[in-house]
C-alpha cells in the first residue's frame, strides 16, 4: 500500500507546474533536512508521507541518480546569488577534482529540466540529496567555499546521504544524544537497512559525508564518539576511497577509473 501511494505521489509532484517549484525557491528555500541537506518540495511531499520513502525512492529505486553520469548545472545570478569568479574557480576545482577520481561529470546545463544551480544566497552552506528538478547547493559564508566542503556538498547532489547515518553505524560509533539540541538530532538519524543500500561497501570513518565528533555539539562534548579507538572522523580534505568506490559503484563506472 505504501508504495502505491509513493508511486502516486510521485506521478502526481512530477506533473507539478514549473511556477509552483520556482515559487518555492524564490519565496524561501526548501526547509533543511538534516543540517546542510535540502528538501525539494517533491521530496518533502514524499517525506510527509512516510519518511522512509524517501530513502526508498532516492537510493533503492535510483531515480535521484543523474542520466548519463552527468550533472548539468547553472550559477546564480545577480547581487543575492551570484559568485565571483574566484568563488567558480573553487567550485569547478572541486568538481574536476571529483571527476578524476570517477566517471561523474558537471558539465553546464543545455536545456535539461533537472539540472543544479549553485547559489550564495542564503546563509549555510548544504545541497539538495540527489537529481531534482531545481537541485541546489547553497554556499552561502565564506567558510563554504572550502575545497572538502564543496565536494561535500556535490557529493549530496549526486545522492549520497551521511556516513554516520548507515544503517549499521551502531556498530561503529556511538552517539551521544544528551549533547546535541532537540531540533538538530535529524542529521544524526540512523537510516533503515531495508531502505537505504550501503553498496556492498563497508563502513567508512574517513568519508567526506561523515559528521565530526562535536558536530552540532551544545557543549562542547562528542556528538559522535567512534567505537574504534583513536580514528579519526569528520575529515573535509579529499574523498575517502570508499568515498570513491561508492560513487564508482553508484554511477556504474568502469572498474578501473
Ligand atoms: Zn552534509
């Protein structure tokens, strides 16, 4: 039953007006998910109705994976959301630095629908999870034109969600609930194994997508505490080889790339 209705309800966000999306983008974004992932209006439909279809759509059944490895994308425009072109620069940096290690691609959008705009004009720095119609990164502060943390937030886009979030993270950190607020618990969610795919892939500590031990911390204590002794967690400097292997494997790339 539950997944009739998600079917329906994606046939029916997919034949929204373009105006009712736009409207939402221009009159506010769509709500923070989980810290520095977006909701488009389409998934918070899908959200409202069972938030573990979420999940289901965007990682088991792949429709938020781009079409042909390829992310077209746009800048924003004008005083609000333009970059400068230092900022681009960093930006393209960071998805040629991805595409050297997979067989993604950001090319400039050429009239496709679902296509990323990325944009300053909010403060924060976070990314829709996946293709959407109106995919978008958001850097916002000058902290957001770091290297790791736009391939952070590219890394969303392409649809991949936190590490600490697998479904078998109890296994590997321990989260500490006491030292976080009420309203920034979200990110810190496990994910549901029957929902969500971890690719075959093992548990990644030193993944670009894994929150770092006082993430959100009201006090100055872990937020994260890893199981493992003295590993480390939260890096923002280049992508993991897991990182690597799960977009490889995600996108379908060659073996050797
Ligand atoms: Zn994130």
């Amino acid at each position: 039953m539950k997944w009739f209705l998600v079917a329906l309800c994606i046939i029916w966000v997919n034949s929204l007006d373009l105006e009712d999306n736009e409207g939402q983008l221009g009159d506010g974004l769509p709500e923070l998910y989980d810290g520095d992932m977006l909701l488009t209006p389409e998934q918070k439909l899908i959200l409202s109705l069972d938030e573990k279809d979420l999940w289901r759509v965007s990682h088991r059944n792949l429709i938020y994976r781009w079409p042909d490895k390829t992310v077209p994308y746009v800048y924003g425009a004008g005083p609000i959301d333009g970059l400068t072109n230092d900022e681009k620069n960093k930006v393209r940096a960071a998805m040629r630095y991805i595409e050297s290690k997979t067989c993604v691609k950001f090319r400039g959008r050429k009239g496709q629908r679902d296509h990323l705009i990325i944009a300053k004009g909010k403060p924060g720095c976070f990314a829709n999870t996946g293709r959407t119609r109106f995919a978008r990164v958001n850097l916002g502060e000058e902290r957001c034109f770091k290297h790791g943390t736009i391939v952070h937030e590219l890394l969303h886009i392409l649809g991949f969600a936190h590490s600490h979030q697998a479904p078998n993270r109890d296994d590997y950190v321990d989260i500490k609930w006491e030292n976080m607020n009420k309203s920034t618990k979200f990110p810190f969610k496990k994910l549901p194994s029957k929902d969500w795919t971890m690719l075959d892939l093992p548990y990644d500590y030193a993944s670009i997508l894994h929150y770092s031990r006082k993430a959100f911390s009201i006090n100055g204590k872990d937020t994260i505490v890893p199981k493992e002794e003295g590993v480390e967690i939260g890096q923002r400097i280049r992508l993991s080889e897991l990182d690597i292997k799960r977009v490889n494997k995600y996108y379908k790339c060659p073996e050797q790339k």
